[in-house]
C-alpha cells in the first residue's frame, strides 16, 4: 500500500498562497511559539502530509488547549488582528482581511475536546519553514467522521486517511476515541470496504470482531424513545427533527455535554 509521507518528513513543498496569506500564517505561527502557547496545525496542511492530496485552503487550522483559548486570542488581538469568537466551546477565529485562522479547541458537537494526548502523540514538521506538530491523523480522521452535512461530508477524506495511513495508525486508540460513538466508526469502515474492496487488510481483523460484536448484541436493544442522535452527524439536516418533531437533541445535556446555547452557536 502506498502511503503519504512518514514522520520528520517535510510537506512536500508549502502551498500556494499569497505574499499577505503568507505573512499572516507565519506571524501567528511565530507569535504562539514566542509566548508558549502549544498549538497542532490541522486541514488542508496536515491533511496533505498524511494522504499527500494538496487543496488550496482559505484558512488555517490550529488545534489548541481549551484552557489557551483565551490568552491566544487576547495574544494576537494585541498584534492588531480582530477576532471572533464564533463558538467558543469549539472555534474561535483570527482574521486579517480576507484570510482567516481558525483556533479549535474540540469537535463542534461537543462529545470531545482536544486534550494532552493530542500533543503527545503530534507530528513534528516544518510550515512555511517554521517548525510546527500536526494533529495526529488519528484525531483528524475522528474529527472528520462527524461531518454529515448536506453541503459537506467527510467520508472520502477518511478513506483516504485510512488509505494511507492504514499501516500506520493506532487503531485501539482510534477506537477508544470514538467510545460510545463506536456506530459511526463502524460505519465509515464498512464505506472503507466498499470504496476500496483490494485494500481492505488497512483495517485489522481484531476491530472488525470487536465492532461487529458489538452491533450483533444491541440488535434487539432500542435506545431512548426521545433523543435524535443526528445531531451529532449534521445540525442543519436534523433540525426537522428537533424544532418540529420535538426529539431531544443528542448534542445538549443530559444527552450531550453542550448547552442549549452553545447548540445554537
């Protein structure tokens, strides 16, 4: 299986951006590295590290700490940039005219946020000639499966990930991650095996089982007659279900970790 490129390896050339974009990225780079503020560069860029598919981005991605959320934004709103703090519990974003970096602290439906164990298991690179971590493609391709959106959906990122990155990935952590969520994972990976039917061995034979079991024994369970777990998959596509059909949405407590108004955000 071919696969992107390894660890330490450079991005095979930086992308292509303006002389402004440039100077951007690279001033908010070196500005979070000059207060110590930990950070993992995240989408197009990492994306194109671990699958070696390059798109021109109209933004950065940084994954951060939630407790450095704050003193980031207060960093760099002091260097003249605005900020907007679109929905705090998950993305706050920096801008400088056109172009856009976004801070993520965890996933927009609010079942994770980025936590130690990112950085611990981050890739060490080089971006416009600053060294920098990437996320790790396990947390990009758990990120990823949540997006369910009409205009939007994931699904062939994740394939490509597990693609090239099959051989690579810690999948028992990859499975702890998804947790409770476990049908999602399960269902991306059947998607896997059909898109890619020669490459299937990507995925080990022991989390197969270990799904597959799991689905076997809830067959004749049912869950909460009230809650709508799509929520969780796509905000727009559900929200039927929530304001006219009056399920409980599954991103907000008990159900979820979020709050009514974080939801609305």
């Amino acid at each position: 299986m071919k696969s992107a490129a390894t660890a330490h390896d450079a991005l095979p050339g930086d992308p292509p951006t303006t002389d402004a974009k440039n100077s951007f990225y690279k001033d908010v780079l070196t500005s979070l590295i000059g207060a110590e503020i930990p950070f993992l560069v995240g989408g197009a860029y990492a994306f194109r590290y671990y699958t070696g598919i390059v798109r021109d981005t109209k933004d950065l991605d940084l994954f951060l700490r939630s407790s450095d959320q704050a003193r980031a934004m207060t960093l760099l709103a002091n260097r003249g940039y605005p900020t907007e703090h679109t929905a705090p519990h998950w993305l706050t974003k920096i801008r400088h005219e056109r172009e856009y970096v976004d801070l993520i602290v965890g996933l927009a439906n609010g079942i994770g946020t980025v936590t130690d164990s990112w950085f611990d298991a981050a890739v060490p690179n080089e971006l416009f000639g600053i060294p920098v971590r990437l996320i790790p493609a396990e947390e990009m391709l758990w990120s990823k499966a949540f997006i369910f959106e009409r205009d939007r959906f994931d699904g062939a990122d994740i394939n490509h990930l597990i693609r090239a990155q099959g051989s690579k990935l810690d999948w028992r952590r990859l499975r702890d991650l998804f947790g409770d969520q476990w049908p999602v994972f399960l269902a991306h990976l059947v998607m896997y095996r059909y898109v890619y039917p020669a490459e299937r061995d990507a995925v080990p034979e022991w989390l197969w089982k270990d799904l597959l079991l799991k689905a076997e024994s809830q067959l004749s369970e049912r869950g909460p007659a009230d809650v709508c777990y799509g929520t969780l998959l796509a905000r727009t596509q559900y929200q039927v279900d929530v304001e006219q059909w009056k399920y409980a949405d599954a991103r907000v407590v008990p159900y979820g970790r979020l709050s009514a108004h974080q939801a609305s955000q």
